[in-house]
C-alpha cells in the first residue's frame, strides 16, 4: 500500500488541528462521572433523594455502589455511546473530504487511494481505542474517590476486557458509516445510518433477536449476555463488508465532482 505512512502522517494532523478529538474525549469523560454519579444513588439513595438528585428513573436502579456494578455500568453505557462516538469519529474522517470540497485534490496526489482509505481506517481504530483508555482511567479516578469497595485486581483486568471488547466490535462496525460518509457525499448520510443502527439494535434486542443483529451485540456482550460464535461472526462480516465497499467507492466510483 504505497504512500501509507504518509497518508497516515496528514490524517493524523488533520484530526490534531480539529477540535473534534477534545470534543470527544471530553464526551467520553462524562460516563465515568455518570456512573459515579448513580453509585452515590445506589449507596445512599435517601440522601440523593432529600438533596432532590432522583428520580423515578433512577429509583429503577438496581445493584449495589461496588466495583462490578461500576464497571458494568461503564461498559454498558460504552456500547451504546460507543457506536455514536465511533460512528461520529468514522463519518468525519471519511465525510470532511466532502464537506470541505477537497476531495478531488485528495485524489490527485501522488498516494494511492488504497493507502488514503487505510491511513484513515488506521486513525479511526487508534483514535476510538485512545478514547476507551480515556473512559477506562477516568473511571478508575472516579470509583477511587468514591471509595468504592476493594476488590481484586483481576476485578478490573477483567472491567477493562469487557470495557475494550466492546469498543473493539463497535470499531470494526464503523466501516459501514465510514462507507456511508463516502458514497453519500458527507456528514448527514453517515449521521443517518447511524442513528439508523443505533434505534435498529435497540428494538431488535428487546424482540429477542439480537445476538443475529451485529449492532446488538456490543450491547448484549456488554450485559454479560452469552453470545456464540455466530454474533462475533456477524460482527466480522459487516465490518469486512463496510471496509470493502468503502476501498471500492474510493478506488473505482466516479469523482468527477
């Protein structure tokens, strides 16, 4: 793939001059301190209530203010924001191009478009991983001044397996909305498509049939759900999918505007 390195090189300093990886590291610091928030529920639900910070909603909670139930709740709320956030991320790398009209003097340098596409799937995946470590370490801050319980450190390897494999199955279906962002010109196709998937799991999940459908099952992994080979085979094929249509579009698609 000729030209990666540097392909990859201007991406990253594209993303560097945007505000867009603070704003997303700033959205992916607030779960921790929502889940902080529901454990002062949880281990004191009548001074939350007398201090006006319930609500019925929240009187729904159920576990208790400990370290499980913590990084559970950091994984769940990963899975669903995580493929808003990659999904946010893979539409404005793959759709800027569009909306700043500087697609066709992309094209005409001399790196191949294989190389284009590859860098920016590479700052995709490096970008989404940076901020699941943002999410994993403001955790630990927070439960540490919360005073959660002490459990074993294999407690929280494993909160951090749970917390990075799902992150990692909502990466790899970021192809499809990178695809989106490229053949439909931009931003709101992209933005569409996953709003799409976003409501689709949701429904699709709560029928019974999620483990079939790849956008549930970050989400029913994240439960603690068993899932067989066939979901993270699903997951693998629409991944695969969207990264060759979005390779296809940019090699073969007419980009005479």
């Amino acid at each position: 793939m000729s030209g990666l390195r540097q392909a990859l090189w201007v991406e990253m300093l594209k993303a560097r001059r945007s505000r867009m990886p603070l704003v997303t590291a700033l959205a992916c610091a607030m779960l921790p301190l929502v889940g902080g928030f529901f454990m002062v529920i949880l281990r004191d639900p009548e001074l939350a209530r007398r201090a006006g910070l319930i609500s019925v909603k929240a009187q729904m909670l159920v576990g208790t203010a400990d370290w499980p139930t913590y990084l559970g709740f950091l994984s769940l709320a990963s899975a669903v924001a995580g493929i808003l956030v990659s999904g946010l991320i893979a539409g404005w790398v793959f759709g800027r191009e569009h909306a700043d009209r500087t697609l066709k003097d992309l094209l005409a340098l001399p790196t191949s478009r294989s190389a284009i596409v590859g860098a920016k799937f590479l700052v995709v995946g490096l970008w989404s991983c940076a901020l699941t470590g943002i999410i994993f370490l403001t955790g630990l801050a927070v439960g540490l001044s919360l005073a959660l319980p002490p459990v074993p450190a294999a407690v929280l390897w494993q909160g951090l397996l749970t917390l990075a494999v799902t992150s990692g199955l909502n990466i790899v279906l970021a192809t499809v909305i990178a695809f989106a962002a490229s053949a439909g010109g931009g931003y709101m196709p992209a933005f569409g498509v996953m709003i799409m998937e976003i409501a689709s799991a949701q429904i699709i999940a709560v029928l019974g049939w999620g483990e079939y459908f790849p956008w549930s099952v970050p989400g029913l992994y994240a439960q603690g759900e068993a899932l067989g080979a066939i979901s993270c085979l699903l997951v693998l094929l629409a991944g695969l999918a969207g990264a060759a249509l979005t390779f296809a579009w940019w090699e073969l698609a007419d980009h005479a505007r």
